[in-house]
C-alpha cells in the first residue's frame, strides 16, 4: 500500500481526496499547513507527496525547497489554484516533479500518481545497470555519477537522464521523454520539460552541455569524443 501525504487547507477538498484515494487503495495522511506538513514530510517514509501552494504557515514553494536541501528526493505534485504559468514553473525550478492547477478531475490526479509511483522496482525482475558515455545509472537504487561525482536528482529528473542516456549520441522528442517521466503526452505550451532539462543541467555541473537542445525536435545526449 502507497503512502501519500497531503498538504493543503482546503478542508473540503481534502476530504474528498482521502475518501477517492483510500478507495484507491493509498493510505493518505493530511496536513492543514506548511509546518506540519513539512514535520511530516520530513519525518515519515512516504511514497509521494501533494502539495498545495498556498498555506497557512509556510508556502508549498517553501516547503518544498526546505525538502529539496534535506536531499528528500520523495516525488512531490504540486496543486496550485494560481493560474501564473510562472508559479508553476517556479515549484518545478525548486525541484516539484509535477504540477496540477486547481480545480482539477480527480481522475487527471489519479493518472499522475499511478505515473509517477510506477517506479516501483519489480522484484521479479533486475533492472539492467547503465554505465555509458561516462554516466551510471543504477535504476535499483536510482542512483546516479558523471564521471564518478554522483547526482542528486528528483526521480522525474532521473527517468528523463536515463532516457537521455539509453539514447545517447541520439534526438529523444519532447514527447518521448514526457512520456518516460511523466507517463503522458506533453500538452501544448506545456514548459514543464523544459524546466526538468534545465535542471538536470544545472546539476551537472561538470559539463552542463553535455545535454543539447535541437531546436523544434527535442534533445540529445553527446558522446563523450
């Protein structure tokens, strides 16, 4: 059974929500505002945080930036009722693996927690170990070195680096790397991708270039020469 942490102070809506997705089959914990929330997320083992922006206390943007330096890579979707294209670009920049704007289907929610919580090894089978073009990639344990300094990355970052990777030398589309880390086609003026690119690149900070853009096709991981 999934743990999920909800922080959000809609009482209403929180409701609902824990009512859908124990019928889901997740075990759900509440939490009414950001210190608490933020006391919970740091302190239990949860599979994948919800996250409201606004809240009393602390902000959703805080709370998760406060995550992020404590090196919790949880898997974190932000709800926002901030129609702001920035603001959500913001809570991706700090390190949100997704991001729903309010009000939402609960189905649309359903769809992005079952894509990101499918990272769930198999036990049945091994995950084959990636050490290419000076990267490796251990999906077990999603760890992560280039060129032996290791990475700390979200784990939407890690499925569109190791998409990269297994490509390497090769254009991988946007849609393509939406569909690996996101598990959906991406949306029109959607720039969520392009924020997780710019992250990655930003970690790897040894040769950031090392991810090329090619304009109007996607991106390309290069060789090492």
């Amino acid at each position: 059974m999934s743990k999920l942490l909800l922080v959000d102070d809609d009482a209403e809506l929180s409701a609902m929500l824990e009512q859908i997705l124990t019928k889901e089959g997740y075990q759900l914990t509440l939490a009414a505002d950001g210190e608490i929330g933020l006391r919970r997320a740091l302190s239990g083992s949860y599979d994948l945080i919800l996250l409201d922006v606004m809240l009393p206390g602390i902000d959703g943007f805080q709370l998760l930036q406060h995550l992020r330096q404590q090196a919790r890579s949880t898997p974190v979707i932000m709800l926002t009722a901030r129609g702001d294209d920035d603001d959500r670009v913001a809570g991706l920049e700090l390190g949100a693996d997704d991001y729903l704007p309010k009000p939402f289907n609960p189905k649309e929610l359903l769809a992005r927690i079952k894509a990101l919580l499918r990272r769930t090894p198999n036990t049945s089978v091994t995950p084959e170990l990636i050490d290419y073009a000076g990267f490796f990639i251990n999906p077990v344990d999603n760890e992560v070195r280039v060129d032996e300094t290791p990475l700390d990355l979200t784990p939407t970052e890690f499925d569109i680096l190791r998409t990269l990777v297994q490509a390497a030398g090769h254009v991988v589309s946007k849609n393509q790397l939406s569909v690996a880390a996101l598990g959906r086609q991406l949306a029109p003026f959607d720039r969520s991708l392009d924020v997780h690119i710019s992250n990655i690149r930003k970690k790897i900070a040894v040769d950031p270039e090392r991810i090329q853009t090619v304009r109007g096709r996607g991106y390309r991981l290069l060789k090492l020469a």
